[in-house]
C-alpha cells in the first residue's frame, strides 16, 4: 500500500496501533477487511490534510462521532474538509467516526476509546441518553473538549454546541406549513429519525406549539425510530399513510425523504406540501425535481467553523458560548451552489 507518511502518523489517523498498521501496510494474513478500510481512510485522510504542503502552525487532532444516515455524513465531512484550509497556519487532523445505526453501548466504548488513545477535542453528534452523557463527562473532566453538533446535550459537560436553533426551526416549519393550508384542515405527517436526540425533539416541541397556537385545524400523525434510513423510514411510513387517510402534508425532520414520498406515491395519495431539513445531496435533487417543498437548511461549513474555534480556545472542562447557526428557508429557485 503506497504511503508517503510514519507509521506513527497513520496509526494516530486511524485509532489504530501501529503493530496493525504495519501488518496491512505489508499486506500480511489475517487482517480484516474493515481494517484495511480504515488504514486506507487514514491514509487519503492525511493526503487531504497536506493543503499547501507542510506548514508550521500547531496540528490539532480532533475525531468527529456521528450516529447519522450516509446522505448527512457525507455533507458534513465535506463541510469540515473544506473549512480546514481556512485555519491555516493551524492544521486540523479529522478523523470521522460515521455510522447510520450505532448501539448505544458501542456509542458509549467509542468516546472513551478516544478519550484514552488521546485527541485534542470531540464533535459529537449522538442521542441525549444518561449513558452518552456519563461519557462526555469521563472525557471534559480528562481536561477534553466536547463540541455538541447538530443536536445538543444541554444537561451534560459538554464545552459548545454547533448547530442551528432547532426549535426556531421547527416553528418556521409549521408557519410554512400553517401559511400554505391558509385556515384549512390538513394534517401532518412528522417524521423523526429517532426519539433519542434533543435537536429532533426542540424541532418537534417548536412545530407542535405554533400549530396549536396559530393552526389549530392542522393535526399531526408522528413517524420515529426509522434511523433516517430510506428502508425503514419507508416503512413506517407505509404504516403511517394507510392507517390516517387525512394526512396530505409532511415536515421530515429526520430523513428518508425518497422513501416518504415513495410511500404517498405506492398510495395513489398527493402530498400538498413537503418541507424537508438540510440540503444534502438528495433533498437538492428533490427539490430540484418539485417533489418537496421547501428545505430548511443551516450552512454545516458554518457549524464546522464553530467546532474548530470551540476546540482551538478551549483546553476542556467547562462550557463555551454556543454558536448557533442561521436557519435558511430554501426553494427550487435560491438554492445555493454545492462545494
């Protein structure tokens, strides 16, 4: 396997020893696949991350944890790639922990690996649950910083929290919605990937409380635990759609919009409107195509700036001033340019 770096170094990048590093960079038995990925990873990763060639600012390594479907990942390992060249002469070394379903207990084993291999800050992405809050405490009180992205730990140790206001967001999501109906019933079809997380809960509790305030004709049918999967969100909302005849709207908060629509379609049934959150590379083509709405979108570039500042002036412990993120109502017709 081609490398031009330590041993050491891709070690580090990969979390994994050096001794497994050199058994797959000399091709030897008995080496898992997943291994093999990893170091591969590490090693692209490292290529990424020498812009300009070597400088001599600090290097500050920091891992990304995200329980997340592949759509939104894939946009926020862009977005931290592409605001790494922004802190030059510091360098940042990301090393990105993705999975769409992750059991709590492995969530849990994660942290305080990272925590005991040595890091120089977390960014978090996980559901506000006693077990992930112990963890982020073993990890601030080792002198760590923990960045909250997205959706937040607010009664943990947690330094900042990156991420838009979730729960202005889903007020303007029922005001979208409550403006388009105009005083006429309807009811929604809400769809969270997951009952876990806090930022999906703020964006529920805001919704719910404008319809009640402002839209009392519009009702909501709730979809959750689809993991923001397009297989099991299409499920449930399968389920969902053929036991509620009214529902003629959807607000998705948690993803798995292909699926959600293919199901009103399977259906015969017309969705009078669709909004949708992050403009990932489905919901861009979606909306592109007229098959939803609106997309409400925060710019992710903008979060990764936030996280990387919280970790550059913070040497952990504490709390920081959270940076909150705007939140932008997208159409077909002012949808900004990708990269």
């Amino acid at each position: 396997m081609a490398h031009r770096f330590l041993v050491k170094d891709i070690a580090f990048q990969a979390g994994l020893s050096t001794a497994t590093v050199d058994r797959v960079l000399n091709d030897r038995n008995g080496v898992r696949h997943q291994t093999i990925s990893r170091v591969q990873a590490a090693i692209a990763e490292l290529e990424k991350q020498q812009i300009g060639g070597e400088v001599s600012g600090r290097k500050l390594a920091i891992d990304v944890v995200m329980e997340t479907p592949d759509r939104f990942s894939t946009a926020v390992r862009d977005a931290f790639e592409a605001e790494v060249a922004t802190f030059l002469p510091t360098v940042f070394r990301c090393r990105f922990h993705f999975a769409e379903v992750m059991k709590q207990a492995e969530l849990v084993q994660l942290i305080d690996r990272i925590r005991l291999r040595g890091t120089n800050g977390i960014v978090l992405k996980a559901p506000d649950v006693p077990e992930v809050v112990a963890a982020v405490a073993r990890a601030t009180e080792a002198g760590l910083p923990v960045v909250t992205f997205v959706t937040d730990l607010p009664n943990s140790s947690r330094s900042a929290y990156a991420g838009a206001d979730n729960r202005a967001a889903g007020e303007t999501a029922a005001y979208l919605i409550g403006a388009h109906f105009s005083g006429a019933p309807g009811r929604v079809l809400v769809t969270l990937s997951s009952g876990r997380f806090r930022g999906e809960e703020e964006r529920e509790i805001g919704f719910r409380r404008v319809l009640r305030e402002r839209y009392p004709l519009i009702g909501v049918s709730e979809i959750s635990e689809g993991h923001g999967t397009d297989a099991a969100t299409g499920t449930l909302a399968v389920q969902a759609i053929a036991a509620d005849p009214a529902i003629n709207a959807v607000y998705s908060i948690g993803g798995g919009n292909r699926a959600v629509l293919a199901a009103f379609e399977a259906a015969q049934r017309p969705v009078r409107i669709f909004v949708a959150h992050d403009l990932d590379a489905d919901n861009r083509a979606l909306l592109a195509a007229r098959k939803i709405s609106f997309v409400l979108h925060h710019d992710l570039r903008t979060d990764a700036r936030s996280a990387f500042r919280a970790v550059m002036g913070r040497s952990g412990g504490g709390s920081a001033p959270s940076a909150l993120s705007s939140v932008e109502i997208v159409t077909p017709y002012n949808m900004p340019a990708t990269g």
